[in-house]
C-alpha cells in the first residue's frame, strides 16, 4: 500500500513537472524540448537536406547561413556553444511534394564584428538543430573567417635564360591570404592552360615546369595569385630559349677563279645549323676557306719542220709535209694555221717549164725605189734637226710629225692670280683612257739627266723616233693582256717581282728624306684615349676600361722608317701600307684596342687576297688571319682607303697583299714639284708616283722641303693594275721659243715590278727646262703619267720660276691636326661615356624580341665576323670602339643616332604592345641627344647630359 502510494506520487510529480516545463516553453520561447504539438505529430527524425556550409567574411559584408531540414517542427542555430536568439532567425516553411512532409529552412546573419569579438581556441563556427516528433538532428559545423590577401608574394618567379630542349622551372609562393589564394600562370598577359599542352606542368606547389623548352616558350612569365577578396601579380619573369649556333656541312670547292694560271678555291659554311637565336652563341671557327689552285693555261699547236720533197713526179709535182706537233695542242688549245702538206712544180728533166721572168723584175724595181725613198726621207730629216738644233729640237709640237703623242683636250686654268697653284683642280679620273700601244720607247741616252735613284733603270724614250714610229717596245709583249693571270705570269712578273722586293722592300723610298724615327706616345689610364701619328694616317684607339682603374701607362706607336722586314713566303705580295708598332710589349688590357693603318689597294675579295701579319719574337712574320675569313683572336674591317684592326697582343703589323688577277688595282699618287736651280737658268719639274698613302706621301714632303721644291699642282690618284704593264711620265706642250729641254728626255719609263713592288717606296723621275732669257717668268705644260694599257693622270704646270719665289710645300698646310698627337679622356671620343655606357646596358643584355648586340652591329654595317664580338664580356662596346676608329675622320654622329632611331621604329612596329617599353629604352640614345651632343665638345656634352638623356 505505501508502494504503490509512492508510485503514484512519483507519477504525479513528473506529470506537473512535464506541464511546467510546455508551458514554460510556450511563455518564453526559449528552444529546449520540442513545442506542444510535436506529441501530435507523427513521423522520423528530422533529416538536412541544406546544411550550413563554411563562409567568408569580405571587407565588411555579413554573411548568411541556411540550412533546410524535413520533416522538422522547428530549427534553431546554435554559434559558438551558444543558440542563437529566435529573432535572429528567418524562417520559412513549405510543402515537399512528392513526400507530402512539411520543410523548415532557417537563415541567420553574421557580421564581421560578431566574427572579431569572438576569441575561442578555434574559429568561429554555427550549427544548426531540428526537432521532430522522435527527437533532434544535429548539421555539421560551418566555420565563419574573415577573409583577406596580402600583396607581396613569398616568392617571385624569376628569369631564365635556357637552351632549346632544356628544362624550365620557374618558382612562385603566392602571398598568404584565408582562404588560401588560388595560383594560376600568364604568358604574355594571356592564360597559360597546362591541360592544352602536356609539356607544361603547374601542379607542383604552384611551380610552372616546362619539360623541354622550345623556342615558342619565349615570353614574359607571371604568376597570378587571387581568392574571394582579390588577385595580386607576381614580377614578370623573362624566359629566353636560345639556341646556340651550328655550321652547316662545306660547300664543295669552287671552281678555280682564274680559267689558266695560279687562282684561288673557295669553300664556304654558314651558321645556320641552326642559326643562333635569341642570344645564343655564335659558331666559332672559319666561316670560308680558300686554297691555291693552278688552272691548265690552254696550249696552242706548233708547226714540225718540212720534211724533204718527195721525187719529182711525171706531172712535174713535189711534196712535203709537216705535223703540228711542236707542240701538240692540248688543254683547248688551237690547232695549227696553215696547210700541213705544200706542193710545187719542179724541172728535173722530166718536164719543160717556162719561166715568166716578168715577176722578179717588178719586185727588185720596187725595193730599189724603197730604199732610195728611205735614205731620201732620212737625210732630209738629219738636216732638218741640225738647222733648227739651237732651239731644242726634241721640245716639237706634237702636230709636227705623223704617229707622235696624241693630242688632248685640258682644262684651262681658273681665273685668279696666275702666280698661285692651282691647289683646287680636284683629280679628274674622266681624262683617263685605254691604249693598245705604249706611246714611249727605250732608249739608253741622257740618262745623266736624272736625279740619282738607287736600284731604279728609267728608261729614256726619244720623242723623235717616237714620232717615226721607228723604235720597238723592249720590255713587254704588244699583245693585249687576258682578263687573268698568263701561265707565264707567276713566273715572269713574281720571279722579276722578287728580285725587286730583295732590293726595294723598304717603307721610306729610295730618296733620302732624311726623317727620323717616327714615334708617338701618350700616357693613359681608365678613361682610355686616342694616339695619333701625324700624317701617316694611322692611329690607336684605347678605349674606356682598357685599363684598369687607379692605373696609368705609357703607350707607343711606331712605324718602320728602314728597310723593311716584312718577307713574304709568296713571291706576289706587296706591302700595302707602312710597318706599324704598338707597345709597350708587356701591356695587359681588359678589352681590344682599335689601330686605324691607311693602304692603297683598291679592296676586292675577288681579285685580292689581304692578309695581316704579325712579328715573332724571333724577327720572323706569321699570318695572323685573312680580311675575307673569320677569326675570334682578332678582327680586321677593310674600308676603301683605311684598315681597323681590334687587337690586344702588342707588336709589330703589317697589311700585305697578293694580286690574284690582273684586275687587282693598286692606288698611285702622282704629284710634281718644281725648283729652280740657283745660279742658273735651269728649272727642275720632279714628277714622283708613289703608293696612295700619307705616309709614304710625307716622305715625298719631306724630302721637297729639304730641297726647297714648291708643289705645282694638287695631287691626283692614278689606278694601276697588276697587268704587267710599265708606267709613263711624259711632258708636253712646253714653249718652244720660251724652254728648252735635252733631247731624248721627254718621255720616261718605270718598269712594272718597280712600280707595282715599290712597297710604300717614292719613285721619281725629273724633268730639266732652261729658259731663254731671265725676263721669262712663268712656265706652263702638262705632265702625263700613264700605265700602258691603263688608266691615265694629267698635272697642269702652271707657276712663276723666279729664283727667290721659294715657298714652303702648300701641302703640308693641309693636314689637319697634324701637331695633335694624344687625346686622353672624354674629349678624346664621339660618343659621350654616359650614353655610350647606356648603349651597352640596352644591347649587351639578351632579349627575347632580338634587341642585341647583333641588331647593332648590323645596323653599323659591321655583321661579318661576329663571332669576335660574342667572344668579348661586352660586345657593344668593342662595336662602339669600331665605330670610333671608322668615323674619326666625320664631324657628326648621325650614322649612329640613325642605326638607333632605325631600331627603335623596328621595334615599335613589330611589337605594338611593348611600344612604351621600347621608347624608354631608346629615351637616352635618341638621334635628337646625340646630334645635339656633337655640336658640343665631348666635356661639355658631359656636363650637361640630363638636359638631353631622358
């Protein structure tokens, strides 16, 4: 009885407990149990199907959490452990059709300011609980962050420069950032797509991987890095795929040049296998090769002697015969002219001839009548020569006699003081012509006449026999020569040719100038400088860094005034320009010096072949490259009248040169002096020819001062080819009651190894007048100098011969700077050496649109041997130097602002997209900054380069 008393208590209790609590619910709202009505409802639990999911918070903006449960009497959130306020919900409540169940869905806000206050062991988080009539389901958690990006990134992808086929790895660790920042790849500011190409890869830790690199691969490289809040650029990484150069296989051999006698084969390769790109390294080695050849000369048939007659036959008929074969014709050439058999009458008894006797008495009637016409024509000329001997009878018009010189057409004298020399006739090369006969002879008369010249035979041609025709041209054959070298003409013209060199092959001729040693030097240091020769057209070039920095030293130039000790293997090289020195010998420089030696050659791969020697220690010459091959120990740039050299061993050079055809050219000058002779009525006319250099013309200056001799007429160049042909100096149209000359001295002769051997060597020869009377004052001819076959030069003498009229040589006042010797520093060079180090910096670095060095050289003109420069730590600047050495001579910088502008536009136009990049690198160097620069001194464009670089 008392336990069931107290179960009923129990009962009771809990029943008033479970009201208590409904209503407690209902009044305040609060979630805790389920409401009233769930006891009514019938079902399972509740089931998500939307459940919060995790959220961030950007800049400012809240955020909302739903989530969807059925069958579901009521949803609540619960943040942090905590439930969410039931005014803080949105809900709303529908029908699911096809399950007839009621669906809850329920939406809370959160701020920012909820998410910062908050400061748990973890992130902020909200959940959600539902109730059916069974019970309460509970969703996952959702975390709630703020979001943000930060701007740097860990780490920058980098620039690469790779060869073709290499591997690319560029490396990025984008900025940190919740959530964690998403990592993609531009080329080019275009979206890189790893899955369209299976040789990119950018799965591993956001690193770019190129497996073998291609040369389409080239580009700008950014890693781009973005979440909810925003996207950051990484630094554009420049990737260069550059291919190194390959030669390509040989050329076969050419033919040989020359189709008889000794030429030349060449060979070629180029560096196109593949070409090099983007940078890359140039082939090193020869680009051409050449060798000797010797063609078969073609050889003409040759007649045997007769064989004896035959026996008179019964028709009153003999024979003989003969064959061609002395020799026998080989190698294309002819065959005999004429018949191989002959036939004629003969009266051995068998036959009766008659004889018309008519015949022989006709041909000694007429060379009776010759030779009586002969002997007639020469008396009367004897005594025609002796009646008119006191007016010097080989001073004659030229119209006087049939066959004498030709006639010609000269430009008479400009207006102005006739007294003065005609110093502004420039060389007129319209008057030069071609002949088929020499218009001189040999004779060996008078030879007395001549100034003395060691090792030099003039020949002395007589105007009388010239004029008869009667004489006979002793020293070359009267055939016209072949457009190349004869079989006999390495034999005949180099055997002569060398027995020339053994006994003239010396720079200052056979005159005796009296010139010193001619020595130059300067003091230089890091800034660098030039050195000058006085007019000798050579010079050095020591450009900036080329000494180190905090040092100083002295540097010479040298040229060889002795005999010359350049010896040439082959027996046709000449010297082309003077022997030049450069030391001291233990100079140690960081980049080549530039030496500038003026030649004579008329530059033709074709018909030259120039080589640049070096002195050995022990006295003796080895080749040091060809012009026409590629070297990377040195470089050597051929201009018309100059040579440019790039070297850093010290010592002795010299240019020498082999004519490999006959229309190898070598440039004479030809000039006349004059003088009177003192205590006397003799004027001297001294024609020189000597090799188009001013060095070996300042040997001729020279030697007219000492001798107090006045330049009658402005130096003209006379081309004289290697065709074996003598050259001629004549005097013409002299007043024949005014002048006299001695006879027989006219005309006069050098021989062609003595001429075309003279290796820097005056030659001269002189022409002696006497006057009449001392009231003549003035003097007017023309001297002609001519190459046979050849080109030819006219002097108009036009000059007053008094005695005490002597001037100084008028040439020598046309040397510019010829007291200027060494320049050190800026002012020293074009270019000034802030510009010229921001060339550099835009070439010397490889870039993937081509803007290099190479582009540079091309532009300058100087794309051949490009290999020497690539060998350099900076290209450009040893292009620059180059640069330097060809224009010292010019007043401006336009070639160089132009090669700049030119790129430039190049770039702009190929790459509209990079047109801003391409003006700021070309800002500094525009043509406006370097034109302007030059019409400053250097030092002065120094100090005010802001006001012109941009």
């Amino acid at each position: 009885m008392g336990a069931l008393t107290r179960g009923r208590y129990i009962c009771l209790t809990g029943l008033l407990l479970l009201v208590y609590c409904t209503v407690f619910v209902i009044c305040k709202g609060a979630p805790g149990d389920p409401p009233p009505e769930a006891a009514s409802v019938q079902g399972t639990l509740p089931h998500f199907i939307q459940e919060p999911e995790d959220a961030y918070i950007v800049k400012s903006n809240p955020i909302k959490l739903r989530c969807r449960a059925l069958p579901a009497l009521q949803i609540f959130f619960k943040c942090n452990g905590e439930w969410v306020h039931q005014n803080e919900h949105f809900s709303q409540e529908y029908k699911d059709l096809s399950t007839g169940l009621k669906v809850r869905e329920v939406m809370i806000n959160v701020s920012r300011q909820q998410v910062e206050d908050f400061h748990g062991p973890e992130d902020f988080w909200c959940l959600c609980v539902a109730w059916s009539h069974l019970g309460t389901s509970k969703s996952r958690k959702a975390t709630v962050r703020i979001a943000y990006l930060r701007k740097n990134f860990e780490q920058d992808p980098q620039g690469k420069e790779v060869p073709i086929n290499g591997m690319i790895v560029l490396h990025c660790r984008p900025p940190e950032g919740v959530p964690v920042a998403e990592v993609e790849w531009l080329k080019n500011e275009e979206l890189l797509n790893p899955f369209a190409d299976d040789n990119i890869d950018t799965r591993a830790d956001h690193n770019l991987i190129i497996n073998e690199a291609r040369l389409s691969d080239s580009g700008n490289y950014t890693c781009l890095a973005s979440n909810v809040v925003a996207k950051r650029r990484s630094a554009t990484a420049a990737v260069i795929v550059f291919v190194n150069g390959g030669w390509s296989l040989w050329t076969e051999w050419s033919a040989c040049n020359v189709p008889c006698g000794r030429g030349v084969q060449k060979r070629s390769r180029t560096c196109t296998n593949p070409a090099p790109l983007n940078g890359g390294a140039f082939c090193e080695g020869m680009s051409v090769q050449k060798i000797t050849c010797n063609a078969l000369c073609p050889v003409n048939g040759g007649w045997d002697e007769w064989s004896e007659w035959t026996e008179c036959s019964s028709q009153c008929r003999r024979q003989r015969g003969r064959d061609c074969s002395s020799p026998a014709p080989r190698h294309s050439g002819r065959m005999c002219d004429g018949n191989s058999e002959a036939t004629e009458n003969c009266t051995d008894g068998l036959c009766i001839q008659s004889v018309d006797s008519s015949n022989d008495v006709a041909l000694y009637s007429g060379l009776g009548a010759g030779i009586i016409a002969v002997v007639i024509l020469v008396v009367a000329v004897m005594l025609y020569r002796k009646n008119h001997s006191e007016y010097g009878v080989d001073v004659i018009d030229p119209s006087a006699l049939a066959g004498g010189f030709q006639s010609f057409n000269f430009k008479t004298t400009g207006q102005g003081n006739p007294l003065l020399l005609n110093s502004s006739i420039q060389p007129d090369l319209t008057v030069g012509r071609t002949y088929s006969t020499p218009l001189c002879f040999q004779d060996g008369t008078d030879k007395e006449l001549f100034d003395p010249l060691p090792d030099i035979k003039i020949k002395v041609q007589s105007s009388f026999m010239v004029s008869l025709g009667l004489t006979e041209r002793a020293a070359f054959n009267s055939k016209a020569p072949a457009e190349t070298f004869p079989r006999d003409l390495s034999r005949d013209y180099c055997s002569t040719a060398d027995k020339h060199k053994r006994s003239l092959l010396t720079l200052n001729g056979p005159i005796s100038t009296g010139r010193k040693e001619v020595r130059t030097a300067g003091q230089y240091g890091h800034l660098g400088g030039r050195l000058v020769v006085p007019n000798t057209g050579v010079s050095l070039l020591v450009p900036h860094g080329a000494v180190a920095e905090n040092t100083s030293m002295e540097m010479y130039m040298e040229i060889n005034q002795g005999e010359a000790s350049v010896q040439t293997d082959e027996d046709c090289e000449i010297l082309l320009g003077p022997e030049v020195t450069y030391g001291p010998p233990d100079l140690d420089l960081y980049c080549p010096v530039a030496i500038t030696i003026a030649h004579c050659a008329e530059v033709d791969g074709e018909n030259w072949n120039i080589q640049l020697k070096r002195q050995t220690q022990d006295s003796k010459w080895e080749d040091v490259m060809s012009v026409e091959e590629e070297s990377t120990s040195c470089y050597c740039q051929m201009d018309s009248k100059s040579c440019h050299l790039l070297l850093k061993q010290p010592g002795s050079y010299a240019l020498v040169g082999e004519p490999l055809t006959q229309a190898a050219v070598k440039r004479l000058k030809v000039a006349v002096f004059g003088s009177m002779e003192t205590g006397s009525y003799i004027y001297s006319l001294r024609v020189y020819c000597v090799d188009d250099t001013p060095h070996a013309f300042q040997g001729v200056v020279v030697a007219e001062k000492t001798r107090g001799g006045q330049l009658l007429e402005e130096p003209k160049m006379l081309p004289f080819k290697a065709n074996t042909f003598s050259l001629q100096v004549s005097i013409q149209d002299v007043p024949q009651f005014l002048w006299s000359i001695k006879p027989f001295t006219t005309c006069q002769e050098f021989s062609f190894p003595q001429v075309w051997c003279s290796n820097q060597q005056p030659l001269h020869c002189a022409f002696s007048l006497e006057r009449y009377s001392p009231a003549t004052a003035q003097l007017s001819c023309k001297i002609s100098v001519r190459q046979v076959k050849g080109q030819e030069q006219i002097l108009q003498v036009y000059t007053a011969v008094a005695e005490t009229e002597k001037e100084s040589v008028p040439f020598l006042l046309q040397q510019k700077d010829c007291t200027v010797t060494s320049e050190t520093g800026p002012t020293a060079f074009k270019i000034p050496l802030s510009i010229r180090q921001k060339i550099c910096a835009t070439f010397d670095t490889a870039k993937a649109k081509g803007k290099d060095w190479q582009l540079l050289a091309q532009k300058l003109n100087l794309n051949r041997n490009l290999g020497y420069f690539a060998k350099q730590q900076s290209p450009s600047a040893v292009i620059l130097s180059l640069w330097e050495a060809r224009n010292q001579d010019t007043a401006d910088l336009d070639s160089l602002a132009s090669a700049l502008e030119e790129i430039g536009k190049i770039h702009s136009k190929s790459s509209p997209k990079d047109h801003d990049e391409s003006d700021s690198d070309f800002s500094h160097i525009e043509e406006s900054s370097l034109c302007r620069t030059d019409r400053r001194t250097n030092h002065d464009a120094e100090d005010s380069l802001p006001e012109y670089v941009g």
